[in-house]
C-alpha cells in the first residue's frame, strides 16, 4: 500500500474514532440512545433520531431507564389526544387505546428491542414517512399511529386482523400470505389486542 493509501485510512479512522469520543461525551438528550449507518462510500452517519430502518442502535441512553422507571402510567392523560385523532381520521378510539396498551403500556418513552418508538411504537422509517418531528411527544405519535392504522384499515377493507397483523409484521408480509402471518408474536399480538379492545369498548 502507499503512503497516500495509509495516509488516508489512517485519517479515515482518525475521522471515525473522533465520532465516537464526540458521541461519548455529548449530552444524550434523545431517550432511544444514538444510532448508526454507514452508508455505500463507508462513512458514518450518528444520530439521536433515525429516519430509516438501515440505522442501528450504537449507544443506549444510560437514562432511559432510570426516566421509564420514574414515568407514572396514567392513561386517562392520553384521553384528549387520543379522541381527537381518532375523531379526525375515524378510526374507533377504543381499537387506538388497545394498540397504545399492547404496544407501550401507555408509556411515551418506550424503546423496543426493533428501534420502535414511543406509545403507539413507530418504527423510525414509518415514523419519518408521516412527518414526525419528534415520535416521543404523544400528540405526534399518536396522529401519525391513528393515521398509520386509518391507512392500514382502508388497505385491508375495515378487516381487523389483518390490519392489526400489518402493524406488527407490516402490511407487505400480510400481503404475502393472504392471512393473519404464521409468526407466534404477530399472532400474539392480534389475540392481544382484540382482547384489550373488546375491554375499552
């Protein structure tokens, strides 16, 4: 290799390594952690809100759990928002209270294991396409779940299985087996949020 290739793998790795130590030391003001991709020319791309499924956690928010542990469930202080989004795009609020149950506990700072966000657990890529600005405030992530279930209902002709089967699993795996997908967690979920449904109604 030359010295112009080791130079510039050197400088490559300098580059990197100073991103770390910068991501190390900033205030991590995001409760889902910092996320990475690296993109087709190799460079790395940090942030605190990822806007596609290609980032992947890089560092965890130490205070994430400490801020979980301190939030007090209190699902009527969601009644406001939830009835005004399920008004505006008509979808039944008591089917929108058994999606945020299921999915968050009714907590607005959940994370999953997947990267999903928030009380109606967006996915960062769904998350971005609805235009929202920050998916841990409740009002934008419960109007853009409203109108993610509003789209998948009208998909799937008012079927609620199936709808609730492409919020878990995604409307392109519903479509690929016609049916409820055979995955025990998707199947799991339909069960559990039928149930929580037939409860708030």
């Amino acid at each position: 290799m030359s010295k112009l290739g080791e130079n510039t793998k050197k400088k490559e790795w300098l580059s990197t390594w100073l991103a770390v130590l910068f991501l190390l030391i900033l205030p991590r003001i995001a409760l889902g952690g910092i996320y990475v991709m690296v993109d087709a020319d190799g460079v790395y791309h940090f942030t605190n809100v990822p806007t596609s499924n290609r980032y992947r956690l890089f560092i965890r928010d130490r205070g994430t759990r400490a801020v979980m542990r301190a939030y007090t469930k209190d699902p009527t202080q969601f009644e406001p928002l939830i009835n005004r989004y399920a008004k505006a795009y008509g979808v039944d609020k008591a089917l929108v209270k058994a999606v945020i149950h299921a999915e968050s506990d009714f907590n607005p700072y959940a994370v999953s294991r997947k990267g999903a966000q928030g009380l109606m657990q967006l996915m960062p890529e769904t998350a971005h396409d609805l235009a929202v600005q920050d998916v841990f405030d409740p009002e934008e992530n419960i109007r853009a779940g409203v109108q993610y279930l509003k789209i998948l209902l009208k998909k799937f002709n008012g079927d609620l299985s199936l709808s609730l089967a492409a919020y878990n699993a995604g409307p392109h795996r519903v479509d690929q087996f016609g049916k409820v997908p055979p995955y025990r967690e998707t199947k799991a979920y339909v069960k559990k949020v039928l149930t929580y449904y037939r409860m708030y109604r």
